[in-house]
C-alpha cells in the first residue's frame, strides 16, 4: 500500500514539473510574440518617414526660359523667343499698336504672353512689355516694337522673314537695343541697325 502511494507521488511530482515547463514555454512565446509586433511596429514607423525624408531633399522646379533671349547670328546680336526661334518686327505697325490679324497673323504668329513677359542675359527689361492686341490677347513688345515669329522659320537660327516684304510692310528681326536689322542677307557688309527703314514705321 505504501509503495503504490509512493508511486502516485512520483507520478504527480512529475505531471507538476511537466505543467511548469509547458507554462514557461507558452511565456516566453507570448513575450517573443509581443516583442515581434513591436518591431514590426517600429520598422513601419521607419518606413512611414523615409518617403517625407526623401520628398524634403527632392529638387525644387526649375526656372521657366525667359520670354524673350538673344542669339547671335547672321545679323548680330538679336531677339528670339524661348526656343531660340527668331522675332521679327512689322514695319507697318505703330508704337504699341499691331497692325498685323487675320492671314498675316497666320503666316507671322504674334509672340503672346499673358503673364509679365521675362528677358534672358542682356535683354533690356525695361524694354520689354505687352500690348493688347484687337482680339484681346498680350503680345509682348519690345522698345514699342509688337513682336512676332515667321512661319517658314523652322529651326533655331532660321530668320527666312529678314527683308520679306509682305502684308503692306517689311519684316525685320531686331537688335538688343531695341532697333530693326535693315541689313539683308545677301549683303557683305557688316549688319547695321536703323531706326526707319524708309518705307514704313520704323522707330
């Protein structure tokens, strides 16, 4: 009797030991667990700031191109828009005043530009405004001068307009200071500026 009492001890003795062990196994994966959401928590916190970081260092936007530059070319240092297209003045028009719509328009876009007109290295700023147009639009203007493109010029450094008489007028591209480029293409001699033409409203 005392020997089956004895075994039954031993076997309770051990069922406990197995119970304890069991219990801190089930601890020590719960803390594991717990510390696992932790980290993960904190590594989303990482990864959350890392976009702000990297949007704080992005580059601001870049300057647009000046309205209005200079290139130099076959006729000095004169006008062009921002790709480098050339700008002609109309011999026809008056101060501040177009006298170029309709199919002339079409073949001599007018340079437009609804906001304050901006110049590029050299150009005189003070030179450089708008003027509205019959049809309301700004066209930017220059010492006066409405300014427009040629349809025929299709790459930087064209001025196919230069000396083109058409429309009632002559077409000239224009100088830094604000004068028309009498000289043609043709000419040998160095390109010279005038203030008149002679055949219109030069000034």
């Amino acid at each position: 009797m005392k020997r089956h009492t004895r075994t039954a001890a031993v076997l309770a003795s051990v069922t406990l030991l197995a119970a304890a062990a069991a219990g801190c196994s089930d601890s020590g994966s719960s803390g594991q667990g717990s510390g696992g959401t932790d980290t993960g928590s904190l590594n989303s916190a990482q990864q959350a700031d890392v976009p702000a970081a990297a949007a704080s260092t992005s580059p601001s936007p870049s300057k647009p191109p000046a309205t209005v530059s200079i290139r130099k070319g076959t006729y000095g240092r004169t006008l062009v828009n921002e790709k480098k297209m050339t700008l002609y003045v109309f011999d026809k028009d008056t101060r501040n005043k177009s006298m170029c719509d309709g199919d002339c328009a079409k073949a001599w876009p007018p340079l437009l530009d609804e906001k304050t007109p901006t110049g590029g290295t050299g150009v005189v700023s003070k030179l450089l405004k708008t003027t509205t147009r019959s049809d309301g639009k700004k066209q930017v203007t220059y010492n006066g001068h409405p300014l427009y493109l040629f349809d025929e010029d299709k790459k930087a450094g064209d001025a196919k307009g230069q000396g083109v008489d058409a429309f009632g007028a002559k077409w000239y591209v224009i100088n830094v200071k604000g004068k028309q480029v009498t000289t043609t293409a043709t000419a040998t001699a160095t390109p010279t500026s005038s203030s008149s033409s002679g055949t219109g409203n030069g000034y």
